[in-house]
C-alpha cells in the first residue's frame, strides 16, 4: 500500500484501529477519525509519524470537510476510505424510540453517505481509489432486537453497490464487508453463546476483517459492487446466532 492514503472512521479502536495499523504496516498513511480522542491520539503516536488522529463525528458535514482537508495537507490525496464508525442499540421495533433509532442509522448510514460524498473529489484528484463499507452479517440477513442496526447495515450494503456504479468511471471501487462476531468493544459483553452453531465456533479478532479489507484495497482489483463476508461461517444456516440475538 505504499503511496495510498486512508481515512478510516471509527479508528480509535476494534476494527477501525486493527485496519490502521495494518494499512501502516503494509506502507500506507492513515488518518484515524473518531469522536473517542484520548484513544485516538495514543493509537496514532504508537504508529508513527505515517499515521495521524482527527477528530471526526461521521454526522456532521464540516467536521467531514475539515478531515478530508487535513489529511490531504498531511498526505495528499484520499485514495481509500474505510466507513467502519457505527454504533448498536439493542431493542424491539416497538418499543425502541425513534430518536434512537435515528442516531443509529445516522451513525452508522448517513455517516457513511456523507463521508462518501465529501471525499469524492479528493478519491478523483488521487486518479482513483477503493472505498469499503464496514457493514455485518446484519447487512446480510435479519436479526430480531437490531432493527435499526440491521436497517443501516443492509443501507450501507446498497450504498457501495450504488457508489460502485456512479464512481466506475473514475476508477474508483467501493465494496462492502460483513463481519460476524468480531471480539471489540462493542461485542466484550456477549457471551460465547453467540457462536454456537457456526462453522468456526469462534468470535473472530479484528485483525481478520483488517486482511480482508487489505486484500480488497490492495489485490481485489477486479472486485467492485461486491460483498466480502467475514463471519464464521455464521451465514451458511446456522439458526441459533440468530435465536441468541
């Protein structure tokens, strides 16, 4: 990846920082965005002077601008962006409240929309580049308590599809990727009920989904519009991950 320079939302940690620190260590530059600053700072110090900390809040458009401006000063050119900044609220579709429900998809749908439509111009003025969308095995199948989730992860799904088709002609890619279980975070309070059933009855490390989205930046060149899953084997058939969810 030498010569490439990323933005990756939802950096600070989990998988947005495991992608980092690979994309350094395959030679690219990297600015890490996200609202979590403490984590952010002390992630980019450990990886050197070819990476560097933004603050980003993937809602809001002139917070987006003023990265976008930053990293090209630092770096150049966007080449890649990596929309992995999401959030998750477990509840009914009855009973969640909307104001919930919104700030999931905001997050995690319009964040990744309007990180989309800033770095355009910067993804033409690199000659082209790959973006990917960080979406789940929920952007695959329904899982009953993530209705919002589910909602923005299948959106983010149709989005790089879309993108895929409007940004072709300058030699831009975009993809979707959907982990399953994945040990963060987000998931440290899930018991290990959750992957009975699958295949490789595991939760997967970060560094899984880091080499498939190095892969698909940096060999899949003939891959754009497409879903890339990373998951166990949770979405061959298995019943109980989506009993225990």
């Amino acid at each position: 990846m030498t010569g490439q320079n990323a933005i990756v939302t939802g950096g600070a940690r989990g998988i947005g920082a495991a992608i980092a620190r690979r994309f350094v260590e395959e030679g690219a530059t990297v600015t890490i965005g996200d609202v979590l600053g403490p984590e952010g700072e002390e992630l980019a110090a450990g990886l050197g002077e070819t990476a560097r900390f933004a603050l980003l809040d993937v809602t809001d458009a002139g917070s987006w601008s003023a990265v976008v401006a930053q990293a090209e000063e630092a770096y150049g050119p966007v080449s890649v962006l990596i929309n992995n900044a999401g959030i998750l609220q477990i509840d009914s579709i009855e009973e969640q409240e909307p104001a919930s429900f919104r700030r999931v998809t905001d997050v995690n749908l319009y964040g990744a929309w309007l990180g989309l439509h800033t770095t355009i111009p910067s993804l033409r003025r690199a000659g082209g580049g790959v973006v990917v969308n960080i979406s789940s095995t929920a952007g695959l199948m329904g899982y009953a308590g993530l209705g919002a989730y589910t909602a923005s992860k299948w959106g983010l799904r149709g989005l790089a599809k879309t993108a895929a088709l409007e940004l072709a002609a300058d030699g831009v890619r975009v993809c979707s990727v959907h982990p399953g279980p994945i040990r963060t975070p987000m998931t440290a309070e899930m018991g290990e009920e959750i992957v009975v059933g699958q295949p490789i009855a595991r939760y997967g490390a970060p560094e899984e989904v880091a080499a498939m989205v190095l892969f698909i930046v940096a060999e899949a060149t003939y891959s754009t519009g497409c879903e890339f899953v990373v998951d166990g084997g949770a979405t061959t058939g298995s019943t109980l991950l989506g009993d225990e969810t």
